[in-house]
C-alpha cells in the first residue's frame, strides 16, 4: 500500500468492464492533465472535456484474458483538488475546494468526502478500499471514514503513521469494515521480503517463528553495532554544534559592500545555472575511465578540454560570471554521495527523475563524513582560465542530497541531514581557503521532505533550514530561485513582506524546456526585477 499519493481503489464485486469503465473516465482525466489545464482559471470552472478510454480498455481487457483482475486506483477529488496549484491569475484568496461542485460532475455528480463515496457506492454497487500514506491519519478524518456505508476497508501507514493506531484504538473499528495495516516501509530499498509481511501475520495469528525473529534480532543488533554504520567522530562533531543556530554575526549590508568590492560587478550581472549539456562524448569519456578502458591522465585531459570550450563560449558571449559546466559530474547527488563516506550505490537501481531522465539514487547506510575535497582540483583548474569571476563549484545542499536518497531508518532524517551539512560545510570552508570567490549551494529539493500535514510542517522546516545556515554560515549572501517556470510568483514572495536583504537571482530562462524563449520574453522579466530591488 505504500509508495503512493493519497488514493482510493474500488474493489469490485463482479467483473463487469463498464464499472471499470465509469472510473478509467477519472483516470484517464488526471493522467492525460486535460483537467488541470482549465482547473483554475479566471472563471473558476472546470472546462468539459473528452475522454479516450480506448487504450485503458484494452490494458483491462488484456489483463482479464490473462486471468489477471486489476484493481483500478484513482485519486478521491478532494485530495485532487488539494493538490492543485493555482494559476496566475488566480485571485490570493482563491480556495481550491471552491471548485469541488464543478470537478464532482466528472465523478459522475457526487457531494463532499461522505456524500461522494456513499453516491458511487450506489452507483456503482460497489465497495472502496480507503488507501491514506506517508502520515498520521487524523481522528477528524477516520470518524468520518468509519461512517461511510460503502467504505469497507482503510488502509493506514504505521510506518510514517506513528500516531494512527491510537485514534484507531479509541474510536474502535466497525464490524462490517476491515484495517490494513501498512507495517513495511516501501520507500526505501531495505529488503521487505514477502515472507516477512507473512511471518508477521502468523505472529499475530499466535503462530510466531522463533527462529526467524531470532535472526532478524540478531541482524538489528549488529547494524546497531557496526563500525561502518557509526563513527565517533561523526557524531562528536554533531553534539558539537550545541544550540548555535548558525546565523552570521557580521551584517549582511557589510557583507554584500566587501564582496562587490572584490567583484566589481554591474547592477544585474548575469550567469547560467551551472551545468552545460552532458554530450554523448562526455559520458563515453566517464564510461570508459570507469571500466578501465582508458586511463585517469586521459580521462583529466578530456576534461579539461571541456572546460575550456565552456569558459570560451561564456567569454564570447559576455556572461558577467563564469561557471566551468560541471563535466566532470554524472548527478547532482549521485557526484557528491561517491566521494562520501556512509553512501554507497546501486549499479542498476535507476529511478525516474522528470520526463526521460532517470537518475540512480545513493543510499545512506551509515554515519556521514567528507574524507577529502570533492571539488577543489576542478574549481582551481577553472578559475585558471579566465580573469572573470568564475562561479567554479556547484555543492548539493544537505537537504536535497537527504531527500534524493535513500536514508537509513535507525535514527531521525534531521540526525542524518546534519551530517551531511557538516561535510559540505568542510568543502565549502575548502574552496574559500583555496581561493574561490563564488560558491554555489543548491536545495532544489528543500520542500520535497515537507510533511503532508501542516502541524509537522514547522519542525521540518526548523531542522531543514538549521542544516542549510550550517553550510553556508560563512561565505554565501546571494540566493538563486527558480522564477521561469513558477509564472514569477516565487520571487513576488520577497517584495510582499519576507525580510531578506541580501541578493537575488532569479531565473529567466526554464533550461528544462526544450523551449527557447524569444529574446524580448527574458527582457521583461528582467525588466520586472527592478521592482524587487531594496
């Protein structure tokens, strides 16, 4: 049951395809986003649309001819409109449940959470499994699930869940309705074998394997005792921090002075991102120097050559601020967890990133420390080639490495992720002693951990954020968002009251996008950072 967004399954009590068929018409709507093009526009309404259901009835009926029946899940309409995100002309009031009179006609014309699933479980003669993931389900929340006619099973996860089971306690359990129990975490890759699920089930049955609990006990003490899981170092630096929220005592107004003065540069310098294309070439290069088919010396030559090329085009075309287009670098965590200690990675365990690109995730298995630099020979060799100011290294922020992972569950994600700030904390204070003047730290993930429910929101982003100021506590001053594909609405975050005084970057150009934007687009929307200026 785990693995997935909040959702509902039907369970069908007789084979017939057009109850398949009246809920392939939601699937097929929320797959093919038809609806989310018009779900918040001016109007407020949701646009009538068409369906093609032929290839999700020939996937059903393939699967049928097989012996196999499927188990249709699709998303409940208040989670869907919930997860939602507003267009730009949406008005800052706007509530998305507002537009749950115009999306239930889709649902084939049912009321809110109760009234919709009593409404299809008589229009459909059919019963619902209740699937709810990755969070405590509220009290609120299960009372009203435990009154629903044609619910006749919940589906809970005591895994993320670690306060459901008490709710279930003391509003019991209805006779008629069933509880399954999501007990294996199935979002990481520690192995949940099948025969656990069932030794767990015969154990409650009073049917308990000793033998296997035995082992199982035994492998848990040895991780808790291992010293490729735990180093003492590590976590003598951690009770180290004390309570020090890492803010800067030097003011930011002092800072931004002392740094243009060293760069001397205009009133809106201009920059990439930081990455240029990955060429075929450059991964045959990496390829080969991985399985020894070419030597380090001509691997450090192709590189190089890169970078020059990189440095030449930037030069030609005037960028204010040079970057050296990270070659060298397969992924943005996958780079940094190979020189880490505590990772290790799969060799086949490819994950879908955003549209093709895949990516391989590291696991974390153990403590997390640095056991030397992991950029100072590229950004030195970068910043040789040219007398601009060259923004020669590129870190992964310890959030985002944390949340594009795969982290060990013997103690807190937050234990973890200050870890990893303290090693990029050491590379950071590296580069600075070498020479490097512009360093930038990415948390493209940073809201990727955000808890589901809003009253564990503000312990996550305390912790987050604590892990990124340790990083970052003495050299950075500029922050660089994503303003391209969000319709500018990040940025407007900082003229309507956020107290931030240092410097802005914002994007202009979506380098996701197989979209080249016209020239005069990117003029206006540096014409509409003027505006942000203190």
């Amino acid at each position: 049951m785990l693995g997935r967004a909040a959702s509902v399954t039907l369970i069908n009590r007789s084979p017939a395809i057009d109850r398949y068929w009246c809920l392939q018409i939601l699937i097929t709507s929320f797959r093919g986003g038809k609806f989310s093009t018009q779900l918040f526009g001016s109007r407020n309404q949701v646009g009538k649309r068409g369906y093609n259901l032929s290839k999700a009835l020939e996937e059903y009926k393939e699967a049928l001819e097989l012996g196999i029946r499927t188990v249709p899940v699709f998303v409940g309409p208040v989670s869907y409109l919930l997860m939602s995100k507003p267009t730009r002309d949406a008005p800052k009031e706007f509530d998305p449940l507002s537009l749950l009179d115009s999306l239930l006609p889709v649902y084939n014309k049912y009321g809110a959470f109760k009234k919709a699933y009593d409404y299809l479980g008589a229009d459909f003669g059919a019963t619902f499994l209740i699937e709810t993931y990755f969070a405590d389900l509220p009290a609120d929340a299960y009372k009203t699930l435990i009154r629903i006619e044609s619910v006749r099973a919940i589906g809970v996860d005591l895994v993320r869940g670690t306060k459901t089971l008490e709710v279930i306690k003391e509003y019991g359990l209805p006779e008629k309705k069933k509880l399954l129990a999501g007990v294996l975490d199935g979002r990481n890759i520690w192995a949940n074998k099948l025969h656990e699920v069932v030794a767990l089930s015969n154990a409650l049955k009073r049917n308990k394997d000793e033998e296997f609990f035995a082992a199982n006990a035994s492998a848990q003490a040895s991780r808790k005792n291992s010293p490729r899981v735990h180093n003492t170092a590590v976590q003598e630096a951690i009770k180290n921090l004390g309570n020090s929220d890492h803010r800067r005592a030097t003011p930011v107004v002092n800072r931004l002075e002392e740094q243009q003065k060293k760069l001397n540069l205009p009133i809106l310098p201009t920059i990439t991102i930081g990455s240029f294309p990955q060429t075929i070439e450059l991964r045959r290069v990496r390829r080969e120097v991985k399985s020894k088919k070419s030597t380090e010396e001509e691997y450090i030559k192709a590189i190089q050559t890169e970078i020059q090329n990189v440095v030449k085009l930037q030069e030609e075309l005037d960028l204010d601020v040079l970057v050296h287009g990270e070659p060298e670098r397969n992924d943005m965590v996958e780079n940094f967890g190979e020189q880490l200690q505590g990772f290790v990675f799969t060799a086949n365990g490819w994950v879908q990133s955003y549209g093709s690109r895949c990516v391989k995730p590291p696991v974390i298995f153990g403590d997390v420390s640095r056991p030397s630099s992991m950029t100072v020979f590229w950004s030195k060799y970068a910043q040789s080639l040219t007398s601009r100011p060259m923004r020669v290294c590129m870190l992964t922020g310890p959030v985002t490495i944390l949340n594009w992972s795969f982290v060990r569950n013997d103690q807190p994600r937050s234990a973890t992720c200050l870890q990893i700030a303290l090693a990029i904390k050491d590379e950071v204070e590296d580069l600075e002693a070498n020479g490097v003047t512009v360093i930038q730290i990415d948390e493209a993930a940073l809201r990727e951990g955000l808890p589901l429910r809003k009253s564990e929101q503000a312990a996550y982003q305390d912790w987050a954020v604590h892990s990124f100021r340790i990083t970052t506590c003495g050299v950075k001053d500029t922050i660089t968002i994503e303003n391209s594909r969000s319709d500018e609405k990040l940025l407007s975050v900082f003229r309507e009251g956020v107290k931030y005084a240092a410097g802005i970057g914002p994007g202009v150009y979506d380098l996701h996008s197989p979209r080249i934007p016209p020239t005069e687009e990117m003029a206006d929307r540096a014409r509409k950072l003027r505006f942000y200026r203190r």
